[in-house]
C-alpha cells in the first residue's frame, strides 16, 4: 500500500525526472541491500562526476554555447531548455551584480517576472565554482549512510543542476527528517513499527516505507 501510494502520488506531479527517480529506487530496493554504507570511492567519483555535469550544463547553457550548438546542430535551445537558457542570456545581459546567494532570483523577479530555475547554474554564477562543488559535496555526504538515501540524493542533485526546488524550504525539511531517520536507526532492532492491522517491529522496514515515502 506504501509503495502503491508513493507511485501514485509521484506520477500525479508529471514531473519526468521524479518519475524516473521512484522507478528506479523501487527497482534498487528489489536487487541491493539498501542499508549499506556507500563507500568512500563511490562518494568521491558520484561527487565529481554529478558536479563536471553541472559544470558542462552550465557551459553549455552559456549564450555564446547556445549559439554555436544551434548553428552547428540546429538545436533549438530554448527548447531544449524549456527557457531556461534564454534566461540565463537575459541575466548576464543585464546590470545584475551578485551579492550573495538568492540575489539572481529577486532580480529576475524584479526585471523579468521570473526566476532562473538552474540552482547548480545559480549558485556557480552568485557564489563561485568551489561554493558549487562544496553544494554538491555536502548533500552527498549527508546522505551516504545508506544506498537507498545517497540515490535518492544523487537524483535530486540532477534535478537541481536542470532545474529548480533548493529554496523550497518546507519539502527539504521533509526531505532532510526522513533521510536524518533512516540513516540514524539501524538495520536491526525493535525501533519502529508500521503497517496496517498487524504489528511490525523490523527496522529493516524503514528503507522500505520511510524511503519510498520520500
């Protein structure tokens, strides 16, 4: 019933990515055992590779890329980028000076009646390249005690790098306590229980429930 819910109410966002996310860590909950700690090799190489493809995205979202990769292969962009490339144009463009992260998304606003919606393209241009990698650093390592959970990062931080969602302050505080749980219980032990009409007392249960709830 868990997983059945979890599913519905994901593909009721219509949001690819998402979609793709629960699919693939329902299948991962079926062939790896979820509770392993990710190893430091797997960290470190999961870290650089999700951070050299936010910097490719936005390099590539640059204007002078977007008008060589149109007339070389005649991709519309802004297309491709659902705006977002044209946004990025219209920011670098303007008078906008950086004091901080957060200050691109009240200039949009103010000047364009929207936001960027890049957060790794964000955070690169309103703090720097090293801010950006200790972004994607940090949120992997707070989510490497289990598998389950540090996939369940690696997705997001893709979500983040093409679009938007790390100021929404009441999801990642969902996000963060149900991470924070699963990561902390242990694999054995009478900690919690769940289920309907019959009493479960396996903390093994929580990769599987509290994991799928995310």
């Amino acid at each position: 019933m868990y997983i059945i819910l979890s599913a519905l109410f994901v593909l009721m966002t219509f949001k690819r990515l998402f979609i793709v996310m629960s699919a693939a860590l329902f299948v991962l909950s079926l062939f790896e055992d979820c509770n392993k700690r990710v190893s430091k090799k797997i960290f470190l190489f999961t870290a650089a590779i999700l951070f050299a493809i936010g910097i490719s995205y936005y390099f590539m979202t640059l204007p002078e890329s977007v008008r060589f990769i149109e007339h070389k292969y005649s991709i519309d962009m802004s297309k491709f980028t659902m705006t977002r490339s044209d946004r990025l144009r219209w920011l670098l463009s303007s008078d906008w000076t950086t004091y901080g992260f957060g200050s691109s998304t009240e200039y949009m606003y103010e000047a364009f009646d929207g936001a960027l919606e890049m957060d790794f393209t964000k955070i690169v241009i309103e703090l720097g390249l090293i801010p950006a990698f200790g972004f994607v650093y940090q949120y992997l390592f707070f989510a490497r005690k289990r598998v389950y959970t540090f996939m369940f990062m690696v997705f997001m931080l893709l979500n983040h790098i093409v679009a938007s969602g790390l100021t929404g302050t009441f999801s990642w505080s969902v996000y963060f306590i149900a991470i924070s749980c699963i990561s902390t219980y242990p694999s054995r032990g009478n900690r919690l229980s769940f289920g309907f009409g019959r009493k479960r007392n396996n903390a093994e249960q929580i990769s599987k429930y509290s994991c799928t709830c995310i």
